[in-house]
C-alpha cells in the first residue's frame, strides 16, 4: 500500500507500518482477553442470587476482534458511526475501555445493573454507543437510513458540508442477514442512492443454532453488487497466501474453497490433527501439499488453516483503507467463531462459556498475571507507555462530541384548527400540515415527512405539494410537465422535505429512528412525522421498538384506524393498536376525535419530542367526517385535551351514570347521552383523548399516594356509579378505569377480526352503535341498582 518515496521515507514509513500492525496485534489480544474476562468473571465469579446464568459471548466476541480492533484503533474517523452486532457488546466493553471511555467497575458489572449491558444500548451505555443493537437485523438497517439522514442534512446545509461526510458504520453478523429487513432496507437505499456506508460483514458461517448453509457462498457478493455496492471480500489471512503461492499451493486453495462450512468448522475445532488427517487423504499426491505438512507441527498448522483474512490484522488494515470514496461498501470477512478460543468453530458454541480450567490455561497462554486481569497492558510484549501514546493518539479519540444537543426549535403558542361542519381527523391532520407549509418559520423547514406509499391516502398531500419530495437530485415531475391533470406535485430535488419510501413499514420505523436521532447524531434537530396505516403500526413494530429503545423522536400519524374504515373492512381493521400505544416504552398515543383537539395536541406533540425528557407521540386518526363543536379552547381545555380526558358533556354532582368514549365513536357517544338524559338527566359524557397519558398518570399517582386524574374527573359521580366505555379498539383500552375510580364499568369495543361495511352495520354488528351504548347503560344501571348478581 506504500507509495516509493524519495531517500529513505518509503522505508521509514514502512518501519512505521509496522509498528503500528504489531500495537494493534497486541492491543487486539488485549481487547480478546479483557471481553472474555467479563464474561468469564460475570458468570464464574460474581455471586449468583437467582440461579440464573449470566450469559455472554465470548465466540461472538472472538469473532470480530481483529474486525473490531482495527476500526476503533485505526480506520475510523470522529464523524464515523457504527452500529455492532449485539454479540460483541464485550469486545466492544473492552476497545472502550482501553481508550479510557468506559471504567473497570462497569466491566465487572457486565450485565449487572448499571453495568455495561449485554448489547450495545444508546440508552443505557450511554454516548459511547451510537446504535443500540439487540434485535438482530435492525441496527445494520438503521445504519442505512442514518446515512440517508446524513445526506438529507447536509444537502440542505443544515450540517456543515464543507467536512468530511461520516461513514455509518455495521457491523453485522452474517446470519443476521436472514432477517427481511436487511434486504426491504437494500432495496430502498438503492432507490434513494444512499452513500458513506459500510457494512462489514463478519463471516463466520455460523448461527445461534447451527454452521450456515453452503449454498450461501456466492450469493452474498452478487446480491449487494446488484443494489450497486462494492463488495470486498476478506478471505485469505497472509500465511494462506503464501501458503498458495508455493509449490501446489493451489490445490490447496481449491480444497478449501471447496471444504463445507461444517467440516472446516469441525476441523477448526479439532485442530492440527484433524487438518493433518484430512489433507493427507485428500491431497497426498501433491508433493508441494507434503512438504507443508512435513513443515508444519500440528499447532502451527492449525494456525495456517485457520489464517483466514477477517483474523490478519494486516489485510484487515489494506481492505479497510483502501476504500476511500463513498459508494457504499459490503466488507465479507470470513472469520472463525470463537477464533483464539477453545471452542473455536464448534458448532454449539454461540452460548458456550470457557470453563475454569479453560480459562486458566487461556490466561497462562495469554500471559496475564494472576491478579491483573483487568490491567490494561498486561501480558504484552509491547512497552505500556508506546501502547498509551498509541492509544491517545488514535483518530475516532480526536476530542469531539459523539453526542450533539441542539437546542430546541420554537413551536407556536398556537396552531390553528381546520375549521368545517363535519371533518375527519385525517382530514384535519392533512389541512393543519398544508398550512405548515405555507408557513416561513424555522420549524416548517425542520419538519421531514415520511411515509411507506400511503403518503397521498393519509392526507399528506398538501404538504408535499408545496415542500416537495427529497431526493438527492432535481426530478421533474414528468405528470406535471406532460400537462396531465393531478392534484399532486411530485416535484423532486435536495430541497423536498418528504421522504418517500416504498411500502416497508419495518424501513418507516428505521428512517424515523434516524431522523429523529439527527439532533444528537448530527448536530441538527428534525421534525419527523410518518404517517401510515394504524393495522400496519404490528408490521413494523420491532423497528418501532427498536427506534423508541434509542429515544428516538418523531411522530406517528396512524390513519385510518379501527372498524371505522368501513368498507376497507378485514384485514385493514386495527384493533390492538391502541394498547400498544399504552404499553409501549418511549411513546406516548393520542385518538382524539375532533380537528380542534388535534391541532392542540400536534402542536403540543412538536414541543414533547424536543423535551430533554421527551418521547416520541403516536396519533391515531379517523377517515370518517364527523361534526365538530363550536367552541374555542380555553388554556384549561387545552391542559384536559394533552392531559388524556375531558367532560364534554359535565355530569351533575352525584350522577349516576356517565359514558366515556374514544375517538371516532363520539357521534354514537353523544347520540346515547343525549337519548339517556331524559331517564337519567345528571349523565356524564366523558372525551378521552389519551388512554396512555390518563393510564400512565393514573400509575403515577397511585404510587405518590395522590388521586389521579381518571379517579378525579370520575369522581363528579356518585360512588358505584355505572360507567360505560366505548372505543374502536380493544376494550381493554378503557376498561381499566372501572379500577381508577369507585364505579361500575361496562366496556364496548372490538374484540374479533372485521369485515366490510357502512359504520351504521359494523358499529351495529360489533356492539359499539348508540343502541348498544343505551343497552349497556341500561345493564350497568341495573346492576349497581343490585338488580343483577355476577
Ligand atoms: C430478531 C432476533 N431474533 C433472534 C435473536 C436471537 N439470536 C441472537 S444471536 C443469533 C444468531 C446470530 O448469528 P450471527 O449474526 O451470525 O452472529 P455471530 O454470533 O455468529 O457473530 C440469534 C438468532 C435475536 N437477537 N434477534
Ligand atoms: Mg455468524
């Protein structure tokens, strides 16, 4: 790799090279010891109180060293970021620690609580890590989508461009390549031309369960060139090739090339031996075969046979420098699982913990003192001082922050309702973007809009209109310019704020987690909102949990929702979204019914996911028009609206019978409440907004030992009151207050699979019409009247 230089510069920086290939070589042993260490002490030494096993992987880890050692140590940059496979959390532990960012007591506490976790976690490892991992697959996709944010931000000057671009980094396991949304990732990134990532894959040809299937071979390379990547293949070590380049040194290549992943994974197991037995059985006849073996003793043998090149510092090195522009790049380097270890390439060995006596002669070979397990550079053969220069020298340490916090953006004390008789929350939510649009303001032009191709039916056409579609370069829009009449604009260029992806929701969530990572990862804060169908929220849902997991910030626009898409029925139907929206960490949901109360809550929405303590905010809306108060919002209706519930209709003192509904069901709520009050004139009609933010406050209160908010609004009514409940969801949703306040609750909602419809059937079939209210109200009232017995 080294130019001829004038006078003796070529030699000195050859002296140089390596020096610095035998500091990584020992500080890669290093970093091999001090993750096999922490597994080893976590689950050997640390007391046991539950029985449990710690766990960890010390194959995973050994894996990667060689990979890992020379990214962290050597070829990357501050701006690089990178997401590691979850099974080398530890390798990972240990390269933070020898660069001083990570502490002994975390390390002994590895897995414990508050210590290094078991995978790579933003959230919990703190700045160190900049893409949790754990869900395999997903952190190699989020990658892809952060370097398409990278791009979306410098483009539009919001970063600075005139410094280099960072490369976001993965490194992935190879079976984490049968996950579907590496390849729905691929596909999209292609489509939007993305550039600065890399993908090392760490080719060990194992699994959890098993050595991966042969067939395999060949079709890595030629799947990543088809979405227009460079593929480097890591595969021979330098020994092998010279090995090869010896006399019959060919048939030896070829027997490899040809050996099956079990076997080679077998014979990696079995060492010089059973390479010895193989080879001779095989390729005897060779006399330049012969001569190798004769050369070799077992030991040294089995290190040449496993000399492949994901373990050869030095063209680990030349692959990785070599790659200068920024087309993406799939690095495969085939490696060993378990490399160095006893259990090397044994096929059980995903889980597999050294055992005492192992780790002992383990430590013996390592040359690490009894005692100074955890010093830094004990064992090596290298002066301590030359590896701490070494090691504050390294670039990714050049003092600059991993983590940015912008300030946040300024959101209007107010946006305005769409005004109309009868409006859908859709609607709404599609004339409040439009008129964003329009706006001058520094907020409008950090909004992103994203949507997996239901960017037209979930109403974000106004908007796209006027901000355009983002794309790396100026598109016309051929409709446009063949004067065909449409009502959309899909103008594209640099400038578009409108993302818009093919329909993947799992890549949905990925890019939301990026874009709403921009603040801390880039320097510059977004707006994201993405919009898609409620029922598909499930289909994406591991990349939603994954973007939450991370903190990532960003609104979702769930439309339509429920049975109350009528004729689109079936399959389309959402029912458990709502509890998702309540269970779910890191997001907080809102249905409101009506356009005013949605306009309170996105403007309240673009300030929460700015908010150091923040989370992300889920809408779910309605294609179906209803009518809308007349009324203005007064600072405490605003409070009641964000805080999850309202009176809409205010029950006298004492009232013995109230109706708490969700969402589009208002008018059936309203209906029912007007034709009880002539029976029962005190009644109650409670607005739910928010069952999470009533739930979660609900939770809250009780353990500060204070009345919540669901148990003082109900407590307008008398004790025992009947409370009936009503939702386009699951009734689970609601039905939770009957335990918040002292009343007798009936809950309607869905419960089984739709089908198409008007809303007058559905409603009617699945027990959610007025009727079915006035019903329930007539049984609850009943029952607290003592007159039924359950
Ligand atoms: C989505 C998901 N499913 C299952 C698992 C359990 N799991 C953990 S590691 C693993 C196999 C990993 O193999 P590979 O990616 O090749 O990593 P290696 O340990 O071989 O480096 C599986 C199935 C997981 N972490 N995530
Ligand atoms: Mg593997």
């Amino acid at each position: 790799m080294l130019r001829a230089l004038p006078g003796g510069r070529a030699q000195e920086q050859e002296e140089a090279a390596a020096d610095k290939l035998a500091l990584l070589m020992a500080l890669e042993k290093k970093a091999l010891w001090l993750s096999t260490w922490m597994i080893h002490q976590a689950n050997h030494l640390r007391p046991s109180r539950d029985g449990l096993k710690v766990g960890g992987h010390q194959a995973s880890s050994a894996s990667v060293a060689t990979l890992m050692t020379a990214l962290y140590l050597d070829v990357m940059r501050p701006q690089d970021r990178v997401a590691v496979k979850p099974h080398a959390a530890p390798l990972f532990h240990a390269l933070q620690y020898l660069l001083g960012n990570q502490s002994r007591d975390k390390l002994e506490r590895f897995r414990a609580l508050g210590g290094a976790q078991a995978y790579p976690s933003r959230s919990k490892d703190g700045d160190i890590v900049d893409f949790s991992t754990g869900s395999v697959g997903l952190g190699v996709g989020v990658t892809l989508f952060a370097a398409l944010a990278q791009d979306y931000l410098r483009l539009k000057r919001l970063v600075p461009s005139d410094t280099p671009p960072g490369r976001m980094i993965a490194l992935a396991g190879d079976a984490e390549l049968d996950e579907g949304n590496i390849f729905e990732a691929l596909l999209e990134g292609w489509k939007h031309d993305v550039r600065n990532l890399w993908w090392v894959i760490d080719y060990n040809r194992q699994s959890l369960d098993a050595v991966v299937s042969d067939r395999l071979f060949g079709r890595i390379d030629a799947l990543f060139e088809m979405f227009g990547w460079r593929v480097v293949t890591l595969k021979y070590g330098r020994l092998l090739q010279t090995a090869f380049a010896r006399p019959d040194g060919e048939q030896l290549r070829e027997w490899i090339d040809a050996c099956p992943n079990s076997l080679y994974s077998a014979l990696v197991y079995k060492g010089g031996e059973g390479w010895r037995e193989h080879l001779r059985r095989d390729l005897n006849r060779y006399p330049g075969i012969r001569a190798i073996l004769d050369e070799h003793d077992d030991e040294s043998l089995g290190r040449l046979m496993t000399n492949l090149a994901g373990h050869d510092m030095g063209s680990v090195l030349d692959a990785f420098h070599a790659v200068t522009d920024d087309q993406p790049t799939c690095f495969i380097a085939y490696t060993i699982k378990g490399y160095g270890l006893p259990f090397a390439g044994h096929k059980d060995n995903h889980a597999g913990l050294m055992n005492p006596q192992q780790m002992a002669s383990f430590q013996q070979s390592m040359g690490v003192p009894a005692g100074a397990e955890w010093e830094r550079f004990a064992g090596l053969d290298l002066p301590p001082e030359e590896l701490e220069v070494f090691l504050a020298e390294v670039p990714l340490a050049a003092k600059s922050a991993r983590r940015h916090r912008p300030p946040p953006l300024a959101v209007p004390a107010e946006i305005a309702a769409p005004r109309g008789r009868n409006l859908s929350t859709q609607e709404a939510f599609g004339r409040i973007l439009g008129s964003l649009a329009t706006a001058e303001n520094a907020l409008a032009g950090r909004v992103v809009t994203t949507s997996p191709d239901v960017t037209v039916s979930t109403n974000l056409g106004a908007w796209v209109n006027r901000r355009g579609i983002f794309d790396r370069a100026e598109r016309a829009d051929t409709f446009r310019e063949e004067k065909v009449v449409s009502a959309q604009r899909w103008g594209m260029s640099p400038q578009g704020q409108h993302i818009e992806l093919g329909i993947a929701e799992s890549n949905l969530f990925l890019l939301l987690a990026a874009l709403g990572l921009a603040g801390p990862m880039f320097g510059a804060r977004l707006l994201p909102i993405g919009t898609l169908y409620d029922p598909f929220i499930k289909r994406g849902l591991d990349a939603l949990n994954y973007a939450l997991y991370q903190d990532a910030r960003f609104i979702v626009v769930a439309t339509p929702s429920g049975i109350t898409l009528a004729p689109e029925g079936g399959a389309h139907q959402s029912v458990l979204e709502p509890l998702i929206g309540i269970a779910q960490p890191g997001l907080v949901s809102f249905e409101p019914a009506y356009a005013d109360e949605l306009a309170v809550l996105l403007r309240w929405a673009l300030e929460e996911i700015q908010r150091e303590e923040g989370e992300s905010v889920y809408f779910r809306l309605s294609t179906r028009p209803i009518e809308q108060p007349e009324r203005t919002i007064d600072a405490a209706l605003g409070e009641a609206i964000v805080g999850g519930a309202y009176w809409l209709r205010e029950p006298a003192p004492g009232a013995e019978l109230a109706i708490a509904y969700c969402g589009a069901v208002a008018p059936e709520a309203l209906a029912a409440c007007e034709a009880l009050r002539e029976d029962v004139p005190g009644i109650g009609l409670l607005a739910v907004t928010s069952p999470d933010r009533l739930h979660a406050e609900w939770r809250a209160a009780l353990a500060r030992g204070e009345p919540s908010r669901a148990e003082r609004l109900l407590s307008a009514l008398r004790p025992g009151a009947a409370l009936v409940t009503v939702c386009d969801s699951h009734p689970a949703t609601l039905s939770w207050l009957g335990s918040a306040a002292p009343v007798s609750l009936m809950p309607l909602g869905v419960d089984h699979f739709g089908q198409s419809g008007d809303i007058p059937d559905l409603y009617r079939v699945y027990g959610i019409d007025s009727d079915a209210i006035i019903d329930a109200a007539a049984r609850a009232l009943l029952r607290t009247a003592g007159s039924v017995r359950h």
